[in-house]
C-alpha cells in the first residue's frame, strides 16, 4: 500500500503557514503555476475542486483562467494554510472547504475536473487519495497534478536536503526529509492513476526556471523561516545559526553571490475518468 506520514519538518501552522506563503511561495509555486495552465486544456468547464491548496499560490491563476461560471472550490486539510488561502484571494466565488484529501466531503461523480499542485506526496494513503478523486469525478472527468522531481535531480533541493540536512542528522532515517520528493517515478505515479481507475493517463517532466533576490531569500525559505530549521533547533539550538551560514556559503559556490537563479523539475499528470456506457 502506498503511504506516507507528513513529519513535522513538513508541517506548516501557524507562523509557519505564513512563512510558507512569504517565502516559499514565490520562489516555488508561483512559477511552478503558470506552468501549469498550460495544461488544464479547455477554459468550458463547470466545476472544479482544488485539493491540498496550500495558501492558494495556484488557486489565484485558476480563478483568473477559468471563467467567473466556473464553481471552484479549494480545499486543504490545515486550517491554517486555508485561511491563509481566503485571506489572500478574498474572493467570493471562491469556496473554501477544510477537508482531508483522502476523504472528500464531497458526493459521487461532483467535479468536471480535480487538481493538486504537489500535494499527493504528503497523503498517508496515496492510492486513497486517487481513489477518491476518481470518485467525485464525473465521467470523461480529468485529474491533474503535480510532484516533484528527485532532489538528486534538482540542484538547488539537492544541495539543502541532502548536501546540508540530510548530513545533520547523520545516523536517523533521512526517508522523512525526502517525502515531498517520494512520487518521482512516472511508473509509479501511472500504477496510481490505473490503480485508481482512470484512462488515457499522462505523466509529463517538466522544467521551469526560478530565483531568488538574495542568497538571504533561500536560506530564509527553505532553513530560517521553514519547519526544517525548527527541526535543527531541536536537535541542536546551537546549530542554527552556522547552518544558515554554511548554507549561504554552498549557495555561493554553487549558484554565484548574487541573486541566485536555478531551474526546477516536477512531474505533471492527467488522468481521465472514463465514460459511462451508453447502454446503461
């Protein structure tokens, strides 16, 4: 079965849930969601649910390429990060609903079209989730999502996951700084959609490009202002600060000592929910 536990280090409520929005934001999903438009396809359709919406950084485009007939409702399972998501749109033909991704409060067969912008990662039960989007699709319904590429394959992740945190916590179990990493395999995630139901099934790499004004942005993103500097707190509250300076140094090895550009690559997959029989 396929599973997955969201560690702390991955955990955004509260201050972090804000943190998440300032920082990471911008330099991940904003990019990472204009890229997406271009595959949602047709503008025409009816319904769409968001899951795992995060602070919205998608929901935002969404809104903006669909027209206003368009029912959207964006949904995440921490409050925190939703309210967020609300506060920022502020927009009322947007619902927002608090909602696991792997129980949809929703009825069979509701939604035209399902997105997650990397979020499937964190499901504790991942053939669940798709079960479940399958499930409040209607037919000839489409899934899109997306997942990030092996950090080994993405420099910028594979220097602070496994250049600088991974090292740190010699000794324990690194699986739990890899999950948003954990659905690379295009095999893998076609076994989930076919597992699930759907047809017609795609998983495309992808590329895209983004940076930061300061080797300062990234440090604070991704160390500073994320749970995973809490987590180096915890083991060692002295540990902090010379970690961020050993990273600010990699950094400018690696990508120069001003504003710091890097390329990023993910997984986008459709899935299709299959058509009922004329004859029934």
């Amino acid at each position: 079965m396929e599973k997955a536990k969201v560690p702390d280090a991955f955990r955004f409520s509260g201050d972090d849930a804000l943190n998440y929005e300032t920082w990471l934001g911008p330099l991940l999903f904003e990019p990472s969601a204009k890229k997406f438009l271009s595959y949602l396809g047709d503008r025409d359709i009816g319904s769409i649910l968001e899951i795992s919406a995060g602070t919205g950084r998608l929901t935002r485009h969404l809104r903006e390429f669909f027209p206003s007939t368009t029912k959207l409702i964006v949904s995440d399972i921490s409050p925190d990060m939703l309210e967020l998501a609300r506060q920022r749109l502020n927009d009322p033909s947007i619902e927002f609903q608090l909602a696991d991704a792997q129980q949809l409060p929703f009825s069979d067969c509701s939604f035209d079209m399902v997105v997650c912008h990397y979020g499937l990662m964190f499901l504790q039960d991942r053939r669940k989730g798709f079960h479940e989007v399958y499930r409040v699709l209607k037919p000839g319904g489409r899934f899109i999502f997306s997942t990030w590429d092996s950090p080994e394959n993405i420099p910028l992740f594979d220097l602070i996951i496994n250049g600088v945190i991974i090292p740190f916590f010699a000794g324990e179990d690194p699986a739990r700084f890899r999950i948003p990493f954990s659905l690379y395999q295009p095999e893998r995630l076609m076994d989930l959609l076919e597992g699930a139901g759907f047809g017609t099934n795609q998983v495309l790499p992808v590329e895209f490009k983004s940076g930061a004004a300061s080797k300062g942005n990234v440090v604070n993103s991704f160390l500073l202002k994320h749970p995973l500097g809490n987590e180096v707190a915890k083991k060692d509250p002295a540990a902090l600060v010379p970690m961020a300076e050993e990273l600010d140094q990699r950094l400018s090895a690696q990508f120069g000592n001003d504003t710091v550009f890097f390329d990023l690559k993910a997984f986008f997959g459709i899935g299709q929910k299959g058509a009922i029989p004329n004859s029934l």
